[in-house]
C-alpha cells in the first residue's frame, strides 16, 4: 500500500450545520493522519482555481458563491491535508458520491449533503479525486511550512524584503 495525501475541505454548509465534529470523527476512523488545518475565508481568486476544471459549466458562479460561504453564514471552510495509506480512495469512499443523492446513506455526503433548488450540491465536504489532483489541491491551498512533513518539492525564494519558502 502506498502512503498518499488529500485534500479534504469542510465546507460552508458543514460548518455552518455544526458538523466539523461529526466530520473529523468518521474521518478519524479510518486511520489516518493529519499533517496540516486551518481555517480559511475563500477568496474569489483561490474558488476560481480549485474549481477552474468547472469554468465552463452553467453552475461554475453558484458553486463559487457556494465554496465562498454566500448561501450560509458561516463564510469560511476548514482546509485540512491528511495522510495515510491508499488515503485518497479511502477517503473518497468515506466522504461519498459528489451527488448527495446517489451518495451511501452512510458516507459524509449521503448522511448531511443535499441539492439546492437551484441544483447546487450542498455536499458538505470535498476530497481529493487522484494524486495529481490532490497535489495541486494541497499547493492551491497551503504554503510548505503550513504541513508539518515535506511531501513536496520546496525552494527558498526572496521576495524584496524577506525570503520564505514556497512550492518549488
């Protein structure tokens, strides 16, 4: 087996249901590791880009004002990287389909998400598809020395007054 990362994002809905326990707590079941969390008030700039493979879609606005926090009011998600083995299809299985209702009634999705009735999936968590995707997710929304082990690539760079390290 081999040991991967994901991405895993509370989002608004979760929150503002009071759900983050509920949440961790059938994520910790499984075993795994988290290596960084925090809380973030998502920017327009940083929703374009998680959801950039969505542009096209006629949904792409309502999912931007969605992931932003506008439907609920609790405007902020809990970003966390966890780390385990096989974690990225582990953790799919236990977050559920990405349709709330095709999701198991006992996956995180089936259990507390929901469509709007404006066809926007409430469904309360995201988690990373594949390494590749969860790779750029991890970089997208975290800097190297916010994950406390390396599991990427890093440089030093300077900046004009000060140096930090950032993705290489």
């Amino acid at each position: 087996m081999a040991i991967e990362y994901s991405l895993i994002l509370i989002k608004p809905d979760g929150i503002s249901k009071s759900l983050t326990g509920n949440i961790l707590t059938k994520l910790s079941e499984a075993d795994f590791e988290i290596i960084a969390a925090k809380m973030v008030r998502v920017k327009r700039e940083l929703a374009e880009k998680h959801y950039k493979h969505l542009k096209d879609k006629p949904f792409f606005e309502e999912l931007i004002k969605y992931i932003q926090g506008e439907y609920h009011h609790r405007k902020k998600v809990m970003a966390l990287v966890y780390m385990g083995e096989n974690a990225i299809s582990r953790l799919r299985a236990i977050v559920g389909a990405t349709n709330p209702e095709e999701a198991s009634p006992t996956s995180i999705r089936g259990k507390y998400g929901r469509i709007t009735s404006k066809g926007v999936y409430e469904n309360v968590v995201h988690a990373s598809a594949n390494p590749e995707e969860a790779e750029e997710e991890i970089k997208l929304w975290f800097e190297p020395d916010e994950i406390i082990y390396d599991i990427y690539p890093t440089k030093i760079q300077t900046f004009t007054n000060y140096s930090k390290r950032v993705w290489a």
